[in-house]
C-alpha cells in the first residue's frame, strides 16, 4: 500500500521548504539519517538493521503529492514501523499536508 500525502496548491519547492524547516523543529531521531536527492526523500536507519524509506515530491496540477516510493524495512525494525508512520504524518500535518 502506497502512502502519499497532498500539499494543496504549493509548488514541489514551497512542499520541500515546509518539510525540511518541521523535519528540524522536530529533530530527527540519532539513529536515523535523513537526504535529499532532487525531489525525493531518502529515510535509511542502520541500527539493529539496515531500513531504508525514499518519498518523492511530484508535481500534481496545482498541488504538490508526496508519495512513498520505496520501503525496505529490516526484521528487527518492524515492530517500529507504526511510530514512524506516526512520526511522518504528524511532520506532514505540521507542514500543512494532507493524508491523500
């Protein structure tokens, strides 16, 4: 199941801005690393594991989708894939997304 989320009329850079500038208020945990290449997000956590997430921001009319692309999570990290699902929305919600 793709999970994707809608800025509602920003550009791709306006969505970015909003999501780098929360991902800091909120501070990214120290066993997560967080990167940007272009328009698409990387989530890799190597602890107990190697976990990887990428979210991609892509163009939609006049709004902005940011949709998961790509999720590969260690065995030892799925008991923990909920809080980050948690985690990611409340960001999104702060950053003025909405659950598509």
């Amino acid at each position: 199941m793709t999970i994707s989320w809608t800025f509602r009329n920003l550009s791709i850079d306006e969505a970015k801005t909003l999501l780098q500038k929360e991902l800091q208020a909120a501070g990214v945990p120290s066993f997560a690393n967080i990167s940007w290449e272009q328009n698409t997000m990387l989530v890799r956590i190597e602890k107990g594991g190697k976990s990887e997430f990428k979210m991609s921001l892509q163009t939609l009319g006049t709004d902005t989708k940011f949709i998961e692309t790509k999720r590969d999570v260690a065995f030892l990290h799925k008991p923990f894939v909920g809080r980050v699902e948690t985690f990611v929305d409340q960001i999104l919600n702060k950053a003025g997304a909405a659950k598509a």
